[in-house]
C-alpha cells in the first residue's frame, strides 16, 4: 500500500466520523485538522512525518518526564545498595522553621513503615545552602522499614520542598558524628 493510499484511508475513516478536509476534529474544531503521514522506516516501524509543533513539544516533554524518572530510579537504586537501620532526611524544613511539632510529626510518618526507635534533629546554624541545613535521623528497629521509607520518602513534597533520604551509617548515628561530611556539601 503506498503512503498516498493509507493517508486517503485515514481520511476516509476520520470523515466517516465528520470530519472535512481543512476543519479540526472536536466538537469546537480545535483538534487535529489533517490525517497524520506515517514514513515507513522499519518493517514494524514508522515516524509521524506531519506532527504538529505542539504534539512534537508534548512528545519531547514526555521523554523528558521519562529522563527524570529513570534518574530518580537509578539514584534509589544506588542508595538501596547499603542499607542501614538509620534514614537521613534533609530538605524537609529550611533553617530556623524547626518547631516543636517536628519530631512528632516525623515520627508518626514514619511509624508507617516500622517501629522507630528514635528521631534525633540537627539543624547546622551556618555555613551549608538551606536543603542542608536541617538533617533528621530516623533509627527504624529493622532495615527493611527503613528501605520501605526511603522508597517512599525520597524526592516526596513536604512543604513546598522536595525530600532528599538516604540511608546513614549505624555507627555514625549511635557516635553522633550526625554533620554532613565534605563530600555532601
């Protein structure tokens, strides 16, 4: 079948359903007003040769959602590969914005996924960007509540902010050495 031929056969269907040459689909003429051109390029293969510029930018916006969530897969699998008991969360308050409710609130959050055993905040007073500035530790009884919580906790909104857990090295939490090391600046 020549391309000739399947666009007049998609015509043909398209009108069977009201269309007329030059007139969009929809009930107000918005949608499309031609029959798409596929080029074979491929035995199973094709390539829309007359999409319109909106459809082309709704395509590549659809890759680029598909990018960030393929990055986002890749940086929770990284992180699975040394799981502790112990969850970093950092970019859920900015500096100064701890109150009193925090704990509680983290606390009852994550009891979701396991026991805690505790919840311990450190908020450095200066010299880190904001996203770092207020770290909270979250001590689960068993590693794998704490895996359950950062798949769900990572890159999760919190107040306008975008969560960043990790896993944090059980030794280190039980010495309180609990400050971002150079490398995470």
């Amino acid at each position: 079948m020549s391309m000739k031929n399947v666009s007049s056969v998609a015509s043909n269907i398209m009108s069977k359903y009201g269309w007329k040459e030059g007139q969009g689909l929809g009930k107000e003429e918005q949608g499309m007003a031609s029959a798409l051109q596929v080029e074979k390029t491929g035995r199973q293969r094709g390539v829309i040769v007359n999409e319109s510029e909106e459809r082309a930018k709704a395509r590549i916006e659809v890759s680029k959602q598909e990018e960030e969530r393929k990055a986002k897969a890749a940086e929770v699998k990284k992180s699975l590969k040394q799981p502790s008991k112990v969850i970093l969360l950092k970019n859920m308050v900015g500096p100064g914005e701890v109150d009193d409710d925090l704990e509680g609130e983290t606390r009852e959050e994550c009891t979701k996924y396991g026991e805690v055993i505790q919840v311990v905040i450190y908020e450095i007073p200066t010299g880190v960007v904001a996203e770092e500035a207020v770290r909270i530790f979250v001590q689960f009884n068993r590693v794998e509540s704490a895996v359950k919580a950062v798949v769900d906790l990572h890159n999760r909104f919190f107040g306008g902010r975008t969560v960043k857990c990790t896993f944090y090295p059980v030794e280190k939490f039980e010495a309180l050495d609990l400050a971002p090391q150079a490398d995470e600046l």
